[in-house]
C-alpha cells in the first residue's frame, strides 16, 4: 500500500518567517552572485504570495508548487503509449 502524502496549502507567513526570509538576498543577481538558492523581495508576487523567489527564474516559491501540482495531475490524466490498446 503507498503512503499518501498531504498537500501542503498556501499559509500567510508569520512574523518569524518574514524575519526568517528578510535575511535572503534582496535581489536574484546578489543570491546568484553568493551561490543562494532563494531571495525575497518584502513584496507580493504577482499571485499574491508573500515568499521567497527562486534565484535563477524569479518565480515564487508557492506559485511554483502550485504549478508543478497541477501539471502532475495532468501527466496522471494523459495515457501513456502503454496505455494505448
């Protein structure tokens, strides 16, 4: 039997995570630049999402989960070419 995992939904920051993520890099050349993964602008994206950024796109970390999400669930919708018989 596969263990289910649960989904994580988006959550409003605390105050401790914004502490947390205000000692990113304000930019994504800087966090580039010092081999950051992430950065965190203090602004929304444009999904509303207060997050950090990836370094290397600029998206938002949770409107990038929630793109990843759905894009698994249409790969499990789609047949594959075993399927087709």
């Amino acid at each position: 039997m596969m263990a289910t995992r649960k989904r994580k939904e988006y959550v409003e920051p605390t105050a401790s995570d914004r502490e947390r993520w205000r000692r990113l890099p304000r930019t994504s050349t800087v966090a580039l630049r010092s081999g950051v993964r992430w950065y965190f602008t203090d602004r929304a994206c444009a999904g509303g999402h207060m997050a950090p950024r990836y370094a290397t796109s600029g998206a938002c970390v949770v409107c990038h989960r929630e793109v990843v999400r759905v894009a698994r669930a249409v790969a499990r919708m789609v047949p594959g070419p075993s399927d087709e018989r």
